[in-house]
C-alpha cells in the first residue's frame, strides 16, 4: 500500500501549484501537514482560509476534496474538484479525485469521463488503471474491464497477486467460473501469502460443490490469520456437514468476535445450537438476526418451531402468522400453527390450519418450501472485491502506514472522524454570554459589530460574547455574579431609569441561571429603551430556557405534561417569536436571531419555516456552520436528503466535524 500511495503523490504533486504570497504558502503547508497526520476536519479549515483569501486558487479546493473524501463527504469533495477544475483545467489528480468522488455517489458514467481524462495525462499509471478497471466492473463493462487488466498485465514484469484477483472476479461476474478459477490460482501462485486469494478460490470451490477443496483453501486463509468473517462462516459450515460440531462451534464464535452484525454466523450458530439440543442459545442467535434484519423470515420460522418447543407459545404463534402474512402459502407455517393452536387447546383454528396446509400440497406438492422460506444452514458470499480497489484512494493519505479508521488514539477530531457515532440533534441556540468555549476548528468568538459597540461603549472589563456552548461555572466565578447583581442592584436603586444596568444584571442572572429574574430584567430594559435589540434577543432566549424548563420537567403529581408549545405554552411561543423578529427588524444582520427563530420552529417540527429561519440566517452570515447543520437535519426531517447532504456537507466544512457521522449514516442506510 506505501508503493500506492507515493505513486499516487508522484502523480498528483507536479501539477499542484503553490501561491507567492508566503502567509499563503504556510497556510497551504500546515493544511497539508494535517492532512499528512489524517487531520482530515482540521486541514478543511486551513484550506478554508487560503480559500477565502485566494478564491482564485485550485490549489486548496483540491486539497480540501483530498481530506473530504477521507470523511466520505462524497458530495463536497466532488463539488471541490469541481471547483478546482474550473480554475485550472489541467489537474490530472482532480480528475482522479473527483472520478473515485463519483464512484461512491453512484455516478459512473461520470468517473469513467474523469477517469479517462486523468489518464491523457498519466497513460502509464497504474493506479488509475485499477480505479477504472473497478468502474468498469461497476458498469458491468467486463470485455473493457478485462482490456485494462490486459493492459496492466503486459505493463508488469511478474505476475501480479491483486491484477489476477481482479480478472479473477471480472470473470466471475461475467460468468466464467473456470477461468475464474485459473485467474484466482493464479493469484496464489504469486503471492501465496494473501488469504483473501485463498478465500477467494474457496468460496468458488465451495459453490461448485468441491467441498474437500473449498476446506483445504479455507484452512490456508485461516492460517494466515484471515480477518473476514466469510472465512470462518464457510469453515463452519463445512465442519457442521462434517458433523464437526466443535469446530464449527468455534468456526461460528470466531465469525462473530470478527463481525458481530453478521446474519449468517448468528443464524447458522443458531441452526447448530438447535440441532445440539441448546434450543434457549439458539433462540438468543435467531433473536439477533431479527434484531439486525426484521424482515428475515428464515429466523422467524426457527424461532418460532423453537418457542413452540420451548413452551413460548404465544410468541410461536406471532412469528407463524408473521410468515403466513408474508407468505399466504408456505404450508410449514400453516402446520406449525397447527401444531402451536393443538398445545394451546384451540382446535378449531388448528383443523382450519391443517386444512390449509393440505390444500396448498395438493395445489403446489413440491415448490411451496423452496419459494418462500430457506430453512437451511447459509454459506457467507464472497468478500466484497470493491474494497480493496477503494483502498488504492481511501488510503492515500495513510504515509504513516496506520489505518485511516483509528480514531481512538488520534482524539476526537482526527482521522475518519465520520466512524464516530454522535447523537443526531440540533446545534444549540446562541446566547451573549461572558464566556465563550474555545473550538480550534470554528470561530473562537463570533462576531457581531453591535455587541462589540456596547461592550466599548459601556466599557465593560469583561466583554460580552456570542456563544452556543455552555461552560460549567466554578464556585469562585459564581460568586463573582452574585457580587456583580448586588453591585448592579445599588447602581439600580441609585438610578432606576438605567435600561443598561438592567440588561447587564439581566445577563448576570442568566449566568446563574436565575432566569425569573432575568427576564423580568430584560423587560425592564426594553421598557426603558424601546429600540434595545441585545435587550430582546436575552428577553427571547430567557424565555426559550424556562419553556423549555416547563416542558421537560415533571409537574406537581410528578408527571411529565403531554403538551405541545403551541397549546398550553403558545402565549410564551408567540412572545419569544416576537422578540426575535423585533431583533431582526433593528438590526437586520443580526443572524443568530433568525437562527434561533429556526430552532424553536424546528422544536414544533415546522421544518418548512425552521427552514426559512436558517435560510435566512445564512444569507446574512454565508459561513455560518450552525445554520446549514441545523438545516440539514431539516431538510433530512422532510425526506429532502439531497439538501440535507448537501448542507451537512457545508457544515462540516465550516467546521462542525459531526455532520460527517451523519453523512456516513445516511450513506450507510440508503446501500
């Protein structure tokens, strides 16, 4: 994989230009040093920042599509390429780029072109070959496919392990098992050290029936400590027709150490434990396989001969009507019923069954089991070829030779951040505060011109911030609010027509979360200066906190209120409503109000104007990471996912590293 990945840096460097300026030339030289460490979320921002200063470069947008692809932002990096494209046309690792983008998002004819492209450059690469010899495949092109591998083939000098492989699945998938068979020995005969060559050619042994010969290759890959799970599905397989119990037991424990979702190692474990006689552990095994495919008849029709036996015989009974209802006329559900309804002393609904069954043998004697439900042991399916030829970009960047998936010592924010899973919600709303919590990949304050006015003007020593990120208060910094309300409270008593001493103690409540009397601060302060827009955007905030305070908390008999904002609390909904627009309407840039707007329609599952709140936000402030996340998941919410991905894809540009996980999901879900 090293020779891969400075082949592919051999190809791409020549033709990636560097800027004169010498703060852009460090900018561009530290993104690519994160990119070289794999922080992938980091370099997108110092990419970002020669972006904004340079837009005319293709340099950073390129880059940027580097380190979104090992996000899988399929969507940015394409849009990336693109750019990169148009400003310089002759960038032959944009075109590689942009191609393997649009492998993922499913848009071969398009990587083919951009494939294709990026060969007029580079002809003798082979890297490109193999890319497109899996596109080829993609498009069941297999005649061009095998053309390439030819090609390839004539290039090397000896025979080539992974070159055999892919001719051996092209002709798989073309449907010649013969030479695929010669292709796969091939492979071993060139590097006998790989176990998936050997896994490869058992699996073909073993569904042209060469049982001996699929164990003697599956003993091989195990041997060279073969991490796919299909190896020892296959093994136990073969060990369980072989009445070698024990070793398919621990064939089958194997399997799922190595990949717990796998159906078929559950299920079969799940066969084998029934026929022992371990009906409890077999019923666990069908359970999971429900579990993780519900829609999988084949363990429910185990599962329930397996409770009927154990005496569940009502559950028996749902996972016998549930195949009935799928399948009307598989006559083994109908007799098991039978069976379950005798046990249970209803002898009507069991003749009524048994008569079903009989009729449906009669009509169809020997099909009825073979086209509906599989009550046999399953064999794993060859792995999945595509992600080796992947590996030839997805590991591009991997010089310090660890996989790009290890995140848990890299920290948070680095590597395939998208493989850690997060808690899909909202980002939160922006408050002022007097603290604001640092983010090395947003911006640490942001910014707004009329805060920053008040704060000079009132020559405030500690200035207020915008922020959406709360920080837990030690007891000395509560203690300073508690001085600062009772020092405001005297300046009050001394001048009660001051709107600014009100709004200060306003926010000093909010800090110690005295939100009663923060509120009643803030609307002091807008009494006294009808025009105070910071006083209206803390009113509205103030308010959202104790709704949502009201909301969530159990009421007096202890019982969490089954309410909605727009009934019992609309007074509160519409208030809290018109304060942001009054925001907006003195200070129309004022973005975070609109965004908040858009959260709380978003809390009352109004997307479409939760929506417009963002649309609006963003407008206002474009680079404004929050809105097109929150955004996205609305527009997810209302089944627009192109949007959605799209925004996502911004946000995590902009920063928020999240959105990546989300994407991931998304993709995960839809293949």
């Amino acid at each position: 994989m090293k020779a891969k990945v400075l082949g592919f840096l051999l190809m791409i460097l020549p033709f990636v230009g560097v800027s004169a300026q010498i703060n852009t030339d460090r900018v561009m030289a530290i993104g690519q040093n994160a990119l070289y460490f794999q922080d992938y979320v980091l370099a997108i921002q110092y990419f970002n920042q020669v972006i904004t200063v340079k837009p005319y470069l293709a340099e950073p947008y390129f880059y940027r599509a580097i380190a979104k692809i090992q996000l899988e932002d399929y969507v940015g990096a394409e849009a990336d390429c693109t750019s990169a494209l148009a400003l310089n046309p002759f960038m032959p690792g944009a075109y590689y780029a942009r191609g393997f983008a649009r492998v993922k998002l499913n848009n071969l004819t398009g990587a083919e072109s951009d494939l294709a492209k990026s060969l007029e450059y580079n002809p003798d690469n082979t890297d490109l070959l193999r890319i497109r010899i899996w596109v080829y495949e993609l498009e069941k092109k297999y005649d061009k496919a095998l053309a390439d591998i030819d090609a390839l083939d004539k290039k090397n000098k000896k025979e080539d392990n992974q070159l055999a492989m892919d001719k051996g699945q092209v002709l798989l998938e073309k449907g010649d098992t013969l030479g695929a068979m010669q292709s796969f020995t091939t492979a071993i005969d060139a590097d006998s050290t790989k176990s998936y060559a050997w896994s490869a050619r058992a699996t073909l042994k073993l569904q042209m029936h060469d049982n001996a010969g699929a164990l003697y290759d599956l003993n091989k890959a195990i041997a060279l400590k073969s991490t796919y799970a299909g190896d020892y599905i296959n093994r136990g397989l073969l060990n369980y027709w072989n009445k070698n119990y024990r070793g398919a037991f621990s064939d089958y424990d194997k399997a799922i150490e190595l990949d717990g979702q796998s159906l078929t190692a559950h299920f079969n474990r799940g066969m084998l434990r029934s026929e022992v006689g371990d009906l409890n552990n077999a019923i666990l095994d069908f359970n999971k396989v429900i579990e993780l495919d519900p829609e999988n008849y084949d363990a429910y029709y185990q599962r329930a001969i397996l409770d009927s036996e154990t005496g569940n015989l009502s559950q028996a009974i749902k996972d016998y009507s549930k195949i009935i209802e799928r399948y009307p006329n598989f006559s083994p559900a109908y007799w098991g019923r039978s069976h379950v309804k005798q046990l249970l002393r209803d002898a009507k609904g069991a003749y009524l069954d048994q008569v079903t069954a009989q009729n449906l043998e009669k009509e169809r004697p020997e099909t009825t089991k073979k086209e509906d439900v599989d009550t046999s042991a399953k064999m794993a399916k060859a792995a999945k070829p595509a992600e080796a030829k992947a590996a030839i970009f997805n590991d591009v960047l991997a010089r310090t030779g660890k996989s790009s998936d290890n995140t848990s010592q890299q920290g948070e924010i680095r590597g395939a951040i998208q493989n850690i899973n997060i808690d899909i919600a909202n980002e939160p709303n922006f408050v002022i505060s007097f603290y604001s919590k640092e983010n090395q990949l947003k911006r640490l304050n942001y910014y707004y011109e009329g805060l920053d006015l008040y704060n000079k003007k009132n020559g405030l020593s500690a200035p207020l911030k915008i922020t959406n990120t709360d920080i837990a208060l030690t007891s000395d910094m509560a203690q300073t609010h508690f001085t600062n309300i009772k020092t405001l409270s005297d300046r009050i008593k001394a001048n009660p027509s001051d709107a600014d001493s009100y709004f200060m103690r306003g926010v000093n409540y909010v800090t110690v979360q005295d939100y009663a009397n923060a509120l009643n601060d803030f609307t002091k302060a807008i009494n006294l200066r009808p025009d105070f827009m910071l006083a209206y955007f803390c009113r509205a905030n103030t308010l959202y906190k104790l709704l949502d305070f009201k909301m969530n908390n159990p009421d007096d008999n202890g019982q969490k209120k089954d309410i909605t904002l727009q009934n019992i609390y609309k007074h509160d909904f519409d208030v809290i409503l018109d304060d942001y627009n009054k925001a907006v309407q003195l200070a129309p840039n004022f973005a975070f109000a609109r965004f908040n707007e858009g959260n709380l329609l978003g809390q009352e599952k109004d997307f479409q104007s939760a929506i417009d709140s963002y649309t609006e936000a963003i407008k206002t402030q474009p680079d404004f990471a929050e809105a097109y996340f929150n955004r996205g998941l609305a527009y997810l919410y209302i089944n627009d996912t192109k949007r959605g991905v799209a925004d996502l894809s911004k946000a995590g540009e902009l920063g928020i590293y999240q959105a990546y996980n989300v994407m991931k999901r998304i993709s995960d879900s839809q293949n």
